[in-house]
C-alpha cells in the first residue's frame, strides 16, 4: 500500500501547491487516486490554514473528498496534539463528530494519546498508532492495552538526514518488535522521505507518500502535485520491493 498524505501541517508559506481548502483537498486527492493511491491521510484546515478538530470543517473536507473518490478508497485524518492541545478537549471534540474518517492516527508520545484513541475506538473510527522514532512512542504503545484493538501502527521517521534516516527507522522498527501483532506503515519526512520509502518497499512494509511528507521528487525538483509524488513514489516503492525480494 501506498498511502497519500495530502498535506500535513504545512501551510501557505510551503507554496500554492499544498492544498487547504475542502475543495482543493478533494481535486488534490482525486487526481492522487486516478495515480494510483489506495489510502489518505489528510489534515483538516480551517479558513486561515490552521489544522482543527472541528466537527464543521472534518465534515466539509471529509464529504468534498467522499464526492471525489470511490467510497473502496479509506480516508483518515490526524488528531495530532497541535490541532488541540488539551486531551480533554480532543476527546470532547471527537465525541462531537458528525461525518467520520475511516480512521484517524493517535501519536503515542502525546498527552492523552490513550484517551484519543479509546474515544475514537467507542466511535467505531480504526485507530493508527503514530510512533515517533526519538519518542518514548514506541515504549509507551507496548505498555498499552489497547495495542492490540490498532488498525495499524505508523512507523513515522523524524531523522531527515537522508544517510542515517534508514538507520533511524530500522532502529524504531527493532524497538517496536511485535508490535501488538498490528501491521506497520513505514514513512519518512523531509530528507529522509525517499530513503526511508525505499527502505519500507526492501521490507515489503506499507508506506505513504505527499506534500506532508516531502515538497521534493526523488531527484530534488519541486513536486508540482500530489499525483506527481504517488507515481514517483510507486515506482520507487515497487523497485525497491523487487530489489528486496
């Protein structure tokens, strides 16, 4: 699987090319999918570009994507700490969701990570288990009893030195052992992005790719869409599993 992850928290000032509104999401996501993503992975934006947990704007960029792409491709989205910062607060507003994603990621390291995740488990939203490589993310979801109950975990690579993030993500995957039993979404950022997707396609790991993850093709011009970074990436993804098998 090669995931699309549409925009992350970047905003305006990383260029036109990222998409923030509802509408631009969705044409973003449509053309990625007619290039070959199978997955999403997409951060709500309010009118100024701030990530939010907002029931009104999730449902506005969850159903301007539904009209979009079929209803076989899943749509997730994040509940990272910076959109809200108070766990009760994430909670509450999970509890308040009107349209829901397929699933949404919960980063382990964060303050009230296992309260995120129990809340979108009592919705029936699968939960993603985001652990950091230099976090305790790892430790702590091994501890966790809801480990188990994971859709998958995403093994995200914050090394962005494209010579040791393999290095970094082989260690993370080492700490991470079993992992429950749950499968593993390799990715990288930034530098690390394209070595750490090839690495993931060697293992025969899942993996995402898009203009969260990177700005840049494999040979450092400017992505000019998300569709142009799928179909770098799925190509580089499947040579690297050939390679690796």
């Amino acid at each position: 699987m090669v995931r699309l992850c549409v925009n992350g928290a970047r905003g305006s000032a990383d260029g036109a090319v990222v998409p923030l509104s509802p509408g631009a999401v969705a044409d973003s996501v449509a053309e990625a999918v007619a290039a070959g993503a199978t997955d999403v992975h997409v951060h709500p934006k309010t009118p100024c570009g701030r990530d939010t947990l907002s029931p009104r704007v999730l449902a506005a960029t969850l159903e301007a994507i539904g009209g979009h792409v079929p209803a076989s491709v899943p749509v997730g989205v994040t509940t990272g700490a910076w959109a809200e910062p108070d766990p009760a607060a994430r909670v509450a507003r999970i509890r308040s969701w009107t349209v829901l994603p397929d699933h949404a990621s919960v980063n382990w390291h964060e303050p009230g990570a296992e309260e995120t995740a129990a809340a979108l488990m009592e919705r029936g939203v699968g939960v993603e288990a985001g652990i950091w490589s230099g976090t305790d993310g790892a430790a702590r979801f091994l501890r966790s009893p809801l480990g188990p109950q994971v859709l998958r975990v995403l093994a995200e690579i914050t090394d962005t030195d494209p010579a040791t993030a393999p290095g970094s993500a082989r260690a993370l995957l080492a700490a991470l052992g079993r992992a429950h039993g749950r499968s593993v979404l390799l990715h990288g950022e930034d530098g690390g992005a394209w070595p750490v997707l090839r690495l993931a396609g060697r293992l025969g790991l899942a993996t995402r790719i898009g203009l969260e993850d990177t700005l840049v093709l494999p040979d450092g011009h400017r992505a000019a869409s998300n569709a142009e970074l799928i179909d770098a990436g799925l190509r580089e993804w499947t040579s690297a599993r050939r390679k690796g098998a």
